[in-house]
C-alpha cells in the first residue's frame, strides 16, 4: 500500500526543470495534467515512485485552516506556534506525496522527501509531524519538546 506526505510551500515558480535537476536521486519525472492544467508531477526514483499531486485553489482554504489547528493542537510553545502559523499562512501551494510502493528500508525516499522540501523552503507533514525547510520536526510525535 502508497505511504503519504505532504508539503507546503510559499513559492509555486520553483518547480521546475531548474529545480529537479539539483537532485540526484530523481531518475526520471513527467508532469501531469488534465484538461489542459497542471494537476501534478511524477518523479521515478530508485526506490520507488512519488506522485505528487497539486491540491486545486478551491481546497486549500479549508484544508489549511485544519493545518493550522493541527499545529495549534501538537506545538506548545508559544514562539514557535506563530512561526509555524505564519508559514502555513504564506503556503500557496498544497503538494500530497503518494509514495510506492511505500517507504523504503534503507530511507532513501524520506531522506529524497526532506531534500526536495529543503529545496522548495516548504513544510513538510510526515508521520503526523510537522518538519521545517531544514528537517527540525517543529510539532507533533516526532518533535523534540525541549525548553
């Protein structure tokens, strides 16, 4: 079965051609599109296959303020809560993850996740946690709490 993610990012202008080719584990990609429109991207890697899908306009409002009280539910600090608020504030472009055939052992395809999301400046949502453009888990299980 797909494993999923998600990442949220501020500047839709950066996926690109420019873009994918700083990657070295992206083997091949072709867009995806309907009716004219472009609705995604497929990357081939050598773990497996990503199938990044661009959540439509009409969605996201929605589907960013569940994000935001998400957020407000796993991170209790105060600073970093309005860090995490304002960013998610900024996305203009909602991208869902569908991996196959899943999650690889050696972490090849999270190391690839957390690459492009430091590429894209985005916030990444993975295994219910909420990981910065650099990979700091800033909420939820994964999260170190410290003070």
């Amino acid at each position: 079965m797909p494993d999923n993610a998600t990442i949220y990012i501020a500047d839709p202008s950066l996926l690109g051609s420019k873009l994918f080719g700083q990657s070295e584990r992206i083997r091949s990609y072709e867009d995806v599109s309907e009716r004219g429109s472009a609705t995604g991207i497929k990357f081939k890697l050598d773990a497996g296959e990503i199938a990044v899908n661009f959540m439509p306009e009409a969605m996201m409002e929605e589907h960013l303020q569940g994000f935001c009280a998400y957020a407000e539910h796993v991170i209790p600090d105060k600073d970093r809560l309005v860090y995490v608020l304002s960013r998610i504030h900024h996305v203009r472009l909602v991208l869902g993850c569908t991996i196959t055939p899943g999650f690889d052992d050696a972490g090849s395809i999270q190391e690839f996740l957390f690459e492009f999301n430091g590429l894209l400046n985005g916030l990444l949502f993975l295994a219910d946690t909420i990981f910065d453009y650099d990979g700091e888990a800033l909420g939820g299980p994964l999260a170190n709490q410290e003070s």
